[in-house]
C-alpha cells in the first residue's frame, strides 16, 4: 500500500511538474509575442515629411496577454532609438538601431521576467509612398518563477515588412502592409528540486496581413485605423504530451488605433492602442505612446546657391537669371510645404533638366527657325513694294494662282508659326 501511495505521489509530482513547464512556455511565448506583435513602421513614429538627417525616438507600452489555458501575460515595455536618414538618387532610407527593456508578470505576481533586447533596422521610402523595412532583433530574457528554476532565454529574429500607402482626395489615405518574420530560440531548461525538463530550440514564425487607413489633417496630425491578420508559429519537438503544444500555434486578427500629433516641424508625438480576438492567445489591451525628435541637417535648405542677376543680356547671363529664379521659387515652396527633396524633384522634373547641354542647341535651333522667319518676311515687304510700284503693270492682273498661293502660305507661316 506504501509503495502504490508512493507511485501516485510521484506520478502527480510530475503531472503538476509537467503542467507548470506547459504554463511557463506559454508564458515565455506570450513574450515573444509582446515584443514582436507591432510592425516597426508604427514603433518607430510617422515618418512623414521627416526632412532631418537624424531622430531620436521613444516609447512606452503596457500590454496585457490572456490565453485559452487561464494564463495571462502583462509587460510593460520601454524602447529608445535612434536612425540616420539618407537620400539616395530615389527614395529615403533610413538606418538605426533601438533597445528597449520590459519588466512582465506571468500568469502571478510572483513569477516574473525582465527582457533587454536591441534592433537593427532599415527604412527605405520610394517616391510613390512605398517602403520596405527590413530588421533584425535579438532578446534576452531572464525569468524569475516561483516554484521553477529557469534558464535564461535567447531570441533572435528577422524581419521584413512592405507597404503602400495610397493618398486620395479630403486627406485620407489607404496603407496595405504585410510582415514577415522567422527567427530561433535556444533551448529552456526548467527544473523542480531534482526533476528537470528541457524543450527543445524552436524556430518562430510570425506573419501580419492587413491595412492601414486614415485621414489626415493637413500637417498638423493624423489618425490611423488598422486591421491585420495575425498569426505567429513555433516549430519545434518538446519532451511534453502532444497536447501542451497546441498553443504553439495561434492566429487572431488585431484591430489598431493610432495618432500622431505634429507638434512643430522638429517634435511630433504619437499614442495608440491595441486589441486583437479569436485566437488562443489574444491581446486584451495594448495602450502606447512615444515622441520622436528630429534633429541633424535640415535636407530642406540644403541646395545648390544660384547666382543673382546680372544686366548683361546674353545667352549665359539669362541661364544664369533663369537658374536663380528657379532656386528662389523652389526655397519659398519647401518652406511654405515642407516637401522632402525628392517630392519637389518629381513635382519640377522640367527645372531638373535645365542644365542639360540641349538646351543650348535647342536655343540656337530657335535663333535660326526665327531668323528665317525674318527672312521670308523681308522677302514678301520687298516683293509687296514691287508690286506697289508697279501696280498700273498689267502683268500683276495676270500672274499665276501659284505665286500669290506661296504668298499667303507665307503670311500665314509668318503670323501662326509652320501648318
């Protein structure tokens, strides 16, 4: 009877040994999927007219993660970037880096777990409002529970993210985007007094498809809905029962709130919001905030000086007239808009062009078509003349249809430019 008491003991020992690795690891993915569920084209701050060189960005966050199992998940997250901007012959890129801490409570107070991380990302912005962010981040987690001693936790993971934003009439635009995201984690090691379990390494899977849309409202602020579909997958083999791995994979579809504030052409502020539904992991509430700062060289008043007028009039002065007048325009226009510098080059491809050496010929080309213009002019006043002369001539009742047909034609060439 001892030895059967014995055995039932034990085997409920590891039944609620086993439950709780279940537990931890969905505690341990519920983090994963804290600091992977928003896209970095909305963590970094509105991009838009962003005509500085550099910015420093932050954020704050506090999220709160229940799953099918009871299990809940509340972080607080805190991230600090910082990125360059480029302009290259098309487009903006912009390259930084970020880290961020949180501080998380799984499923009680007692068992909790603190998370440093860092980013590497890039932004590259195309005329047409199209972009591509690439980034890689890595975490460290370390977890602190009450009844288990852990290992600590490694995450790395690359993403890459797309997205058109298409600007219609009244302000409001349509932003379909859509991100991708495979990384690995290390085995976790849990042990119990002298019971130990190990899971296995994993590789993550995580996907958004969906869109943005708003309005906004001139430069001074926006408001942005979105809608995606979320889905994230860990692949791996784990020394548990089958069914302690179903909450490996999950799909929801989240729903965003955001808006950015426009401060001054240096600040601008921005606050959101998240919930997601229908999965076995869902975001109850996400709430965050951040600002982002502009700061470095101002693309906008970076242009080539023109010279000022001059009172000679000849070929190389008018150009150099004409070049001062363009700049002069092109200054008043980037400080009334704000335009970036690649918007103003598409919105005056005809002034890009006016350094090009055809111009020269073309000018010629007009010298010579109005020189002979002269020409055929000053022929038909001295042929007019004769006639006059000799306007008692008989011969002038009887000259041919075809030279006063030329005649007119010229005329007409004359006051109307060549039929």
């Amino acid at each position: 009877m001892r030895k059967i008491s014995c055995v039932l003991v034990l085997s409920a020992t590891t039944s609620l040994f086993a439950s709780s690795l279940s537990s931890a690891l969905q505690g341990i993915y519920n983090l994963h999927y804290a600091h992977t569920s928003s896209l970095l084209n909305s963590t970094m701050g509105n991009l838009r007219e962003s005509r500085y060189s550099d910015a420093l960005w932050l954020r704050g966050e506090f999220t709160q993660i229940s799953s099918s199992d009871d299990s809940t998940l509340k972080a607080a997250l805190g991230m600090i970037g910082y990125d360059h901007s480029f302009l290259p012959n098309i487009g903006q890129d912009f390259l930084g880096i970020n880290f961020e801490y949180s501080y998380s409570w799984l499923n009680t107070p007692q068992n909790t777990a603190n998370t440093f991380g860092f980013t590497l990302y890039n932004t590259y912005f195309t005329p047409s409002k199209f972009y591509i962010d690439t980034r890689l981040k890595y975490l460290y987690h370390s977890l602190n529970f009450a009844l288990l001693s852990s290992s600590p936790s490694h995450f790395l993971l690359g993403s890459l993210e797309l997205g058109w934003k298409f600007i219609y009439s009244y302000g409001f635009f349509l932003q379909p985007a859509t991100q991708i995201s495979v990384g690995y984690r290390n085995a976790i090691t849990l042990s119990q007094g002298s019971s130990t379990l190990r899971s296995s390494s994993s590789i993550p899977l995580f996907y958004q498809v969906g869109s943005y849309m708003g309005f906004e409202f001139g430069s001074k602020a926006d408001i942005v809905l979105g809608v995606f579909y979320d889905g994230n997958h860990f692949f791996s083999h784990n020394t548990l029962e089958k069914n302690s791995l179903d909450h490996r994979s999950n799909s929801t579809l989240a729903l965003s709130l955001q808006s950015t504030l426009f401060i001054t052409k240096n600040f601008r502020f921005y606050l959101g919001g998240k919930t997601s539904f229908f999965g076995q992991s869902n975001i109850d509430y996400s709430a965050n905030f951040g600002m982002r700062i502009l700061l470095g060289q101002d693309y906008a008043q970076t242009h080539k000086k023109a010279p000022g007028y001059t009172n000679e009039r000849n070929l190389r002065s008018i150009q150099a007239n004409l070049l001062y007048e363009a700049d002069q325009s092109r200054r008043r226009i980037q400080e009334r808009t704000h335009l970036k510098p690649q918007e103003l080059e598409k919105q005056y491809a005809i002034q890009n062009n006016r350094n090009d050496t055809k111009i020269e010929d073309e000018i010629k080309y007009a010298n010579r078509e109005r020189f002979l213009r002269d020409q055929k002019r000053w022929k038909d006043i001295q042929s007019n003349e004769q006639n006059y002369i000799n306007r008692t001539d008989g011969r002038i009742e009887t000259r041919s249809i075809h030279l006063i047909r030329d005649y007119n034609k010229r005329e007409l060439e004359r006051k109307y430019g060549p039929q």
